[in-house]
C-alpha cells in the first residue's frame, strides 16, 4: 500500500524530471520545428527507416496525424520516403542527413547546457546525481 510519503516523494520526482525535460527540449539548434516533429526524427534516427504506421504507433498518435507530419518532414528536406521492399503499399520514411546532423547537434547543445549545470555541483551532489540516475533508469525500464 502507498504510503502519504510515498506519494509525496512520486510528486516532487515527477515534478523535477518535468521540469528538468522541459528546459532540455528548449536546448535546440532549430526552434522552427515542433517537438512532435523533432521527436518523430530522433525516433527515425534512433530505429532506422520506419513506415508512417510503424512511426505512428512509436509516438503514440494516429497514422493521419505521422502521415501530414512526415509530409511537413519531407518538404523540408528533413526526411526521404522510398518505396517499401516487399508491401508495395507502403512506404520507408527515413532521416536525410540534414536531419541527421541537426539531431546530432541538438544533442550535442543538450548535453553541454547539462554538463554546465552539472559542473556547478559539489561532488556529493554529483555522486547523489550518479546514483539517482540509476534508479530513474530502472523506474523507466518497468514502466514499458
């Protein structure tokens, strides 16, 4: 049974991991692209070429929805759809290598706006840090 402290503690975690996400997601090299879109292409870079279903179910939205996404995508240059190898209904949508460099560089001003927070830490609080990180790894391991 949870506790009154139990709950407590899962609200100030949720909190500060929201609020911690948000301020990263500012951290960007393109402002011009919505975070829907910016994640659909991390997912494409991350798996590989996908189709617009396939897309659709990693984000967690309608196939409509990824389909007008990936056409804003594609116009932009930001990925390349190419006919699918053995359903010629369907169609692989993958990242161009501008995307793919911009993904890149997007995690690249991430990690150094974090490191910079990061740095200013005693080291027991980088030590705390290194321990909780841990632990939020394994609460979002059990939550697929």
């Amino acid at each position: 049974m949870l506790t009154a402290a139990d709950l407590d503690l899962a609200h100030s975690v949720r909190l500060a991991v929201m609020r911690l996400s948000r301020q990263l997601r500012k951290q960007r090299t393109d402002q011009s692209l919505t975070h829907s879109q910016t994640s659909a292409l991390a997912v494409l870079d991350r798996l590989g070429p996908l189709t617009p279903g396939a897309l659709a179910e990693q984000e967690s939205v309608q196939p409509p929805t990824m389909t007008k996404l990936v056409a804003g995508l594609e116009a932009r240059g930001l990925v390349v759809c190419a006919p699918h190898p053995t359903d010629g209904r369907q169609k692989l949508v993958a990242v161009s290598p501008d995307a793919h460099a911009m993904l890149e560089a997007n995690r690249s001003v991430r990690d150094q706006w974090l490191a910079q927070r990061i740095g200013a830490l005693t080291p027991d609080e980088v030590a705390t840090l290194h321990a909780a990180t841990v632990v939020l790894e394994k609460l979002q391991a059990t939550a697929q």
